[in-house]
C-alpha cells in the first residue's frame, strides 16, 4: 500500500480509466511552445511515515540544452519536512535527481504551512551527452501534512543558441570592419583621383 495518496490529480487531463492516484503523462514532443505542462492542482498528503508520491511523467523531453521545471507549491502543516523531487532518467538506466532542500528561494524544502510561491527544479541534464529519455516529478514527505502543487512549466534553456550569439557576433563584426575598410579604401582611393586629376 502506498505511504501517501494523491487527492485530487489533474483530473481533466488524466486518460481514461485512469486511477486519481496515478502520476499525469505526458509525450515531450506534445508540448507547445510555452512549455505549459498542467494548470490543474495536486494535492499530496503524508502520513506517519517517509513517502514519495509521483504526479508527473514527461517522455522524450525535447530538452536543449540548462533546463528546468517550475511551478507553484503550497504547504499545509507539515509536521517535519517536505520536499519536491525532480528525476532524470536515461536510457541506460542511470537516474540523476534535484530535490528542493535549499533553505530558501524558489528551492526550498517545505516546513509547517506556507503561503502559496514559486518553486524551481533544474533539470539534471546540461546539454552534454545523451538527453534524458524521460523525466519524473514527485514529492517526497517525511511525516504528515499536505503539499499542493500547480501551474507546472517545463522552462527549456536557449542557452546554447545564446552561448553561439558570440561566435557569430564576432564574425558578424569581422565582416563589418571588413566591408568598412574595403569602402573606405575605394573613397581615398576616388579621393586622390580627384586631387591628382589635371584641372
């Protein structure tokens, strides 16, 4: 039996015949340009013991490059400590996971009962190598309490296209001087025409 159940899971956008407590799917080539995951909300609640509840799945992310995910979490008397976990898993099996325990910012752990804010997991995975063939959001609690979590967003990077903007921009800046030296050649070169022809 599972240590934590999930209350209520997105259940506009669950398939079919799907149980409430089963972890949202998603195809990474299905999302649109905004990178809008879910606006609907889910609650998890903890009991006496450590738990992890899953609540999302992204197949073949189309990551490329530092990516990351966010979203807004709410806490509700959490008795010890509460945190969401983000994994990266890849073909050959290897799981690499971020988990929000900072002690502050949009990574913190969650503690006792908390105003709505926004959290940030980074994705493990920096745009080297293979790209993780899949990706798993979930939250792990070690005692009671409640974690809501809504409005998730898979922010890809466009670092790399950013990390060329320098290469390109220096060529883009050669081939200007260039083409000013060159202009600037042919009027002198017009220039002492003109001071040279005969009157």
């Amino acid at each position: 039996m599972r240590s934590a159940s999930l209350l209520a899971c997105l259940a506009l956008v669950l398939a079919p015949g799907a149980r409430a407590d089963e972890p949202l799917h998603i195809a990474g080539a299905a999302l649109g340009p905004d990178g809008v995951l879910t606006r609907q909300a889910a609650d998890v609640m903890g009991n006496d013991g450590p738990s992890h509840t899953p609540l999302l799945v992204i197949d073949e992310p189309a990551l490329r490059g530092a990516s990351r995910i966010s979203g807004r979490v709410e806490a509700f008397e959490i008795d010890s400590e509460a945190w969401l976990e983000l994994a990266a898993v890849y073909a050959d099996g290897r799981r690499e996971v971020a988990r929000t325990l900072d002690p502050n910012g949009p990574g913190a752990r969650l503690r006792g009962t908390a105003e709505p804010r926004r959290f940030e997991l980074a994705v493990p995975f920096d745009g080297a190598g293979p790209r993780p063939v899949r990706l798993e959001l979930g939250v792990g609690m070690l005692g009671p309490g409640v974690v809501s979590v809504s409005e998730l967003r898979l922010e890809v990077s466009v670092a790399h296209a950013a990390a060329a903007l320098p290469e390109r921009g220096l060529w883009l800046a050669l081939a200007s001087i260039a083409a000013a030296t060159l202009g600037a050649g042919a009027w002198l070169r017009r220039s002492a025409r003109g001071r040279l022809a005969p009157e």
